[in-house]
C-alpha cells in the first residue's frame, strides 16, 4: 500500500502544481491586468511630473493620505537599483522592506522618484503557505481514501495467490460487487474451481487406473500362472476355450477402461476444437438405436412426430452420448427402453426412459461427477462411472445440458441443444 499511495500522491501533486503553475503563468502574462491595483500612484506620480519641482514637495504634503500608505518624494540618485530593475513612469517597481512591508517606486521624471511606503502587506497573504499544506494535506487524504480499499483488495488477491500456491486448492476470493479489482477476483475463482476440478479428477482417475485394471490385472496374473494347467496337450478343449474366453475379457475390460479415461481427457482440455456441422439428430438416433438393439433383449422404442430435427454439433460426440445413455439404460430397464424427441421453446430435447428400480436420491446430485457409482450400479452392475460424466462434458462442450428427473419405475434422462441459426437475422 504504501508504494502504491506515494507513487499515486506523487503524480497528483506534481500533475497539480505543473499544471496549476503553467496556468497561471499564462494568466498572468496575457490575461491578469497587473497595474489596475497600481493606477492610482501611477497617476499621481503624472500629475506630480507637471509641477515645477519648487511645488512638488508642497502639493504632496497636502495630500491627505492614510498613516498606512505614506508618500515621500526622494532623488534618484538615493535609490540603488539592481542590473534586472528599471524605474519607468508607467510601471511600479515594489521591493521588499522586511516580512510585513514593501515599498513601492514610480520614476516621476528624470531626477525624481516618487516612493509609497512603507506599506504593510496583506496579512492573508502569508496565510498562503498554510493554505497551500491545508491543500496538499487534502489530495493526500483523497489519494488515501481511493487508495486503501484498492490496497485492502489487491493484499486480499495477493494472499489468496500464495495460499492457492500452497495446494489449498479450496482457495476462493470475497470482493465486495464495488470493487475495483472484483473482475479480476471473479476471474481467479473460476481459474481456481477449473484447477481444483482438473486435480481432483486427476485424483480420481489415479484411483481409478490403479483400482480398476488391478482387479482384471490379477486375473490375468492368476490364468497365465495355471495356464500349463488348462492348456497342455491332453486338457480338455471345452475348458481350455472358457479359460481363454474369460482373459480376453479381462483384456477387453481394461481395453474398455483406457478407452474411457482418454475420451474423457480428451473432453477435458478445453483446448481440443470440436468441428461443429449440421447434425440430423433423429438420423443419428436411429443409427445408434439400430447398431444397440441387437446387443440386448429388451426392446427400444422410438417416438418422434417431426420430419426433421437438426442441432449444430460433433455427429460422433452426439452418436457417443446418447450410445451411453442407451446401454445405461439396457443396464437397469425391466421390460422397455423408450426414446422421445421433441422440441420445446425452440429447444430440441432427446430423452432416455426405462423402467428399471431408478436412481436413489443421495445420489442423484453425484452422479453425473466422473467415476461416480451409486450403490446399485456397485452391487450389480459393472461399470467404471465415466458413462454419466462423459455425456455431461459432450452437451458442455454443445452449449447443451443433461438432466435427471428418477423415481422406481421410471428414470428419465435429458439431453437438450438451443436453437440452431439458419441465417444472420433468422433463427429457429
């Protein structure tokens, strides 16, 4: 703060006093008639150079004038001018007595001099030097009123950095909204929840990775130990073919888990571009609900009453959400999967039914966090929780959003697109 309040007073006092001496320089050179106050002794010292000099004494006698501005006719050669001053007949030269006088001098005519004084100055004019600190004194406490709050605020943002420095990724600032720096907070909060979003997933898929792959890992370790067992020469083909059959899925199951984990990166990092195209999204959905089909027995239903639906987005993104929310829903339905699209306030909506046991409340709020599983899925169902956050991150990425709406019986997912642009002014 203090640094900063010194360069600040330092630049509106020098700004005020070049500023304010510049001014009245000009004021005084070309605008301030200076000899008005000194008209009357210039006068005077005129109506006196057309007296003989025998009458000059005499009529400056009878002059009735104030005890505080006497007048007194003195000889030229009595008075002692400097190299820079010159007495002329129509300019009053004024010196200094002593703190409290000056004394003022008019030339009369080439012998003579007329002098006023001593004449005692104005007492408010000394008076100046307080006004002129009152007036510093003032800009000082102004500067320090805009100052402190900018140095309470920018000490906050300070000690905020360096304590985010020290892994408190927790960190979050509190401005005042008339805060001068309160853009410049708002932009460190968002940095930090970005941040402290990119580590914890960082952690979660650590945790994953390690706890995942470990348990197909170990199964792989434990069939190549017996495999001398189930495939020597005189082994049971039937059985040789189950124990071959479960590796490659242990195999197929990891294959699956990284191929989860790099979708997901690659959603991430807000850097990767998506090429954005004219996306026919009951097209898509038919493809996807035809490839899905025959991978279970339960069957899928479509309901669409419009010609043609389209969204602006990644066809292959938008193919990956709703291929996710479809095998979700093959997970948990009982006896029917149901596809609505729809649109609504210019909004299109695709949603995912089934008629599985739903989605517990605690974990509704969650489960749309990366590797998330709610305890159904954990008790009978496998999974790697990336499914969910993975469709979250697509319809970010699409200015879209995902919702939830789950009961027994019933669990509804939503995937909504604004409105697409077909022209500069039209929209639809």
């Amino acid at each position: 703060m203090k640094r900063l309040f010194i360069s600040l007073y330092l630049l509106l006092s020098l700004s005020f006093l070049g500023i304010g001496w510049t001014l009245d320089s000009l004021w005084q050179n070309n605008v301030e008639e200076s000899g008005a106050a000194d008209a009357p002794l210039i006068a005077l010292a005129q109506l006196i150079a057309k007296l003989p000099k025998a009458e000059r004494a005499d009529y400056l006698t009878g002059i009735d004038t104030a005890s505080n501005y006497p007048l007194q006719l003195l000889d030229k050669d009595k008075i002692a001018l400097g190299n820079s001053e010159s007495l002329t007949q129509t300019n009053v030269l004024v010196a200094a007595q002593d703190k409290e006088h000056e004394l003022h001098f008019i030339k009369i005519d080439a012998d003579q001099i007329l002098m006023a004084g001593p004449i005692e100055i104005d007492p408010r004019d000394q008076l100046r030097g307080l006004f002129t600190l009152f007036f510093y004194l003032s800009l000082a406490f102004v500067a320090l009123i805009w100052v402190w709050p900018l140095s309470r605020d920018l000490k906050i943002l300070r000690l905020a950095t360096k304590e985010f420095g020290q892994s408190n990724w927790d960190t979050q600032i509190q401005l005042s909204p008339r805060s001068q720096v309160q853009p410049l907070a708002r932009t460190f909060n968002e940095m930090a929840s970005h941040i402290r979003a990119l580590i914890e997933n960082q952690k979660h898929l650590s945790n994953a990775v390690s706890h995942e792959i470990r348990t197909p890992l170990a199964r792989l370790k434990f069939a190549l130990a017996l495999m001398p067992q189930y495939c020597h020469p005189g082994s049971d083909e039937a059985h040789r073919q189950a124990f071959l059959d479960e590796m490659q899925q242990d195999v197929k199951e990891m294959e699956n888990l990284l191929q989860e984990l790099l979708t997901y990166a690659s959603l991430e990092s807000q850097r990767k571009a998506i090429q954005f195209e004219r996306c026919d999204l009951i097209k898509l959905t038919q493809q996807t609900i035809k490839r899905l089909q025959g991978l279970h027995t339960i069957s899928i239903k479509f309901e669409c009453d419009i010609e043609q639906v389209e969204v602006m987005g990644d066809p292959s993104l938008i193919e990956r959400a709703l291929q996710n929310l479809i095998i979700n829903a093959q997970r948990f339905a009982n006896k029917a999967i149901v596809i609505k699209l729809t649109i609504q306030n210019k909004k299109r909506i695709l949603s995912v039914i089934d008629d599985g046991p739903g989605i517990a409340a605690e974990d509704q709020s969650r489960i749309f966090e990366p590797f998330y599983r709610s305890n159904v899925v954990q008790n009978g169902n496998k999974g790697h929780g990336l499914g969910l956050a993975i469709i979250k991150r697509i319809m970010e990425r699409h200015g879209g959003d995902v919702l939830l709406k789950s009961e027994p019986g019933q669990t509804q997912f939503t995937l909504s697109w604004p409105r697409i642009k077909l022209g500069l002014n039209k929209q639809t």
